[in-house]
C-alpha cells in the first residue's frame, strides 16, 4: 500500500470516529436527560405516596412518628404564619370555621362564632381581673 493512500485511509477512519464519538456522545446526553426526567417522576410520585400515606394515617400510631410529627409541627409553623399575615393585613380567622374575619370584627361573619380578644386588648382585661381580685369596686372605693 502506497504511504499516500494509507495516510488517506487513517484520516477518513479518524473523522468516522470522530463523527461517531459526536453521535455517542450526544445519544448519551440525551440518555442522561431522559434518566434525569424519570427521576424527577418517580421523585413525584414518592411525594405523593407520602402526602397521601400521612392523609390516611395523621393522628394513628405508626412507625414513621417522627416524620409524622416533624411534618405536624411545620403545619403548625404555617398556621401561626398565615395567622400573623392575616393580623399585619389587619383581618383575622375565625377559630371555628376558619373564615377571615376584620380585625374589629366581634363575630364571625360566615358562621357567627364570638372571636377571640384581639391580642392588643389582653393587658387591658388582665388590669380589670387584678381589681377585681383585691375585692375592691370602684364605687366602695369611691365610699372610703
Ligand atoms: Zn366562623
């Protein structure tokens, strides 16, 4: 073989390489893509068993106590947090049925519940049951 055509030969065997290490390796990134997408599927459905398995099972013994408990304090966490929305957006939640209520409301709007003392207002009752518990009104004291 001449040297010529051997030089010719290696080169074209070289780009077929070439070419088809390109097509391998794109074949394997889109693999990788596709394995990653199944992934996150799977991932997805895992999520749901559990949303669905605490549903079922919230307030039951079972062996997953502490997860069940971890994911009953950050509901409680979330709880408090759209409760302080709702009193910055002065407005309030019903503690029966849950509905927003105004912040001056005295009853709920959607089932008639008394709402709770607003926050503000507690040192105030506190100073009238500290009176109260020294047995003193105001119109005794008013007769000394
Ligand atoms: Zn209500």
């Amino acid at each position: 073989m001449d040297i010529l055509e051997r030089i010719g030969d290696t080169i074209v065997s070289v780009s077929k390489d070439v070419s088809q290490k390109a097509k391998d390796a794109s074949g394997i990134a889109k693999l990788r893509l596709d394995i990653k997408s199944k992934e996150n599927f799977i991932r997805e459905q895992y999520l749901e068993i559990g949303k669905l398995y605490y549903e079922k099972h919230k307030g039951e013994d079972v062996e997953e106590q502490v997860q069940f408990d971890r994911i009953d304090e950050a509901l409680e966490a979330i709880e408090e947090m759209q409760q302080q929305i709702l009193v910055l957006k002065g407005a309030r939640k019903c503690p029966d049925c849950g509905a927003q209520a105004a912040d001056t409301a005295e009853y709920c709007s959607v089932c008639g519940a008394k709402l709770s003392i607003v926050v503000e207002d507690l040192p105030y009752e506190e100073v009238k049951e500290d009176i109260g518990d020294l047995g003193v009104t105001e119109e005794e004291k008013e007769d000394c």
